[in-house]
C-alpha cells in the first residue's frame, strides 16, 4: 500500500514538472515579443522642422540711395522740388553769352534749366560748345528791370549791356567797364532768342533771376 501511494506521488510530481516546463517557452516568446522594438506600438517621433532662411531683400528702384534728397528732379543731387522741367515754345532759344565779338555778333552757349531753391535757372556750364550769333541792327532787344517785367532797348543798348554783364560776371575792374546802373541788372547773361529765316538774331529778352 505504502509501495502504491509513493509510485502515485511520484507520478503526480513528474506531471507537474512537465506542465511547468511547457510553459517556458510560450513566456519567454511572448516576453521577446512585447520587448522587441520592431514591434513597438509608440508612434515614431517627428522629423525636426527648419526655418527658410528669410528672402534677401530688393532695393525698390525709386527709393533714393542714403543720403540723396528726396526731391532731386532734375537728377543733380542737390534736391529742390521745381515741378515739372519747363519747356520752351518752338523756335525759341535759351542761350548763355559767353562772349561779345563786337555790336555786330556773339559768342552763345545753349542755357538748360537747373533746379535750384529759387525754382528753375536756366545756365550752362563753362564747357559748354558755344555758337555764333548774329546781332543785326534791327533786333527786338529787351532787358529786364526787375522779375517778370522789360523795358525794350536798341542795338547799341543791348550791346554795352551784354558787354558790361560780360566783364562783371569775370570780375573786370570797373575802372575800365563800368557796372551796369539801374534800373537794368546783370542775371547770368541768359537770353531767351528768336532768329530770323537767315539765322540772325530776331528778338533778344533777357532772363531775370535773383
């Protein structure tokens, strides 16, 4: 009896065992499964964002450069807001005396307007080419007496005047040319011109300016 109950107990021990042992396997599997990072279920992390670099910046063309005025019109730098550039009617000349040959002809520069903080002069550098000019003695000549009024001369004035303008503008002593007396005034020897069908001067009206 005692011989039957230790075989039982013996057998029962083995059948434990071997249920133990048959479970082995499947745990560790299933373990290495829920470790195993291929398998993983977090999501995947997410890719780092950039910034684009910012667009370089495009001068706007009708923005000055630094430092340039604001209202340079005429494209000389110095600035002064004239409005628009003035236009001459046809067959008129502005013209700059550069030199007086005699009573009969002078030496004459075309006169361009420049915008100044008294509005438009007209003037010409001292490069300028220079042409001749006819003075016959039938020309319609007028000096200005003051801004926006003339006073109509002969030849023989207009000549002394343009000389005597000459001289002064160089800084000629006034012993040997004497200034021009009022009501008559030297403005940069300027002249608005007409010519005739031959090319000599028609009309001759000096231009005024401070």
């Amino acid at each position: 009896m005692t011989s039957t109950r230790r075989a039982l107990t013996a057998l029962a021990l083995l059948a434990a065992l071997g249920g133990t042992t048959a479970c082995g396997p499947e745990e560790t599997a299933s373990a290495g499964a829920a470790g195993d990072p291929a398998v993983s279920t977090s999501a995947p992390a997410a890719p780092p964002t950039t910034t684009p670099a910012p667009a370089s910046a495009t001068p706007d063309p009708t923005t000055p450069p630094s430092g340039a005025p604001t209202d340079d019109v005429d494209g000389d730098g110095e600035g002064g807001d004239c409005g628009n550039r003035p236009a001459l009617p046809s067959g008129v000349l502005m013209v700059k005396v550069t030199l007086m040959r005699d009573a009969g002809g002078f030496e004459a520069a075309e006169a361009v307007p420049r915008c100044t903080p008294n509005d438009w002069i007209y003037g010409a550098e001292k490069e300028a080419p220079t042409q001749h000019y006819v003075l016959p003695g039938t020309v319609d000549a007028r000096l200005a007496n003051g801004p926006g009024t003339w006073k109509k001369v002969d030849h023989e004035q207009l000549a002394l005047h343009v000389d005597r303008c000459l001289f002064q503008e160089i800084g000629a002593p006034t012993d040997d040319y004497p200034e021009v007396e009022p009501p008559f005034s030297c403005s940069g020897n300027v002249y608005e011109i007409t010519l005739d069908p031959r090319g000599a001067v028609r009309t001759m009206k000096e231009i005024w300016h401070v």
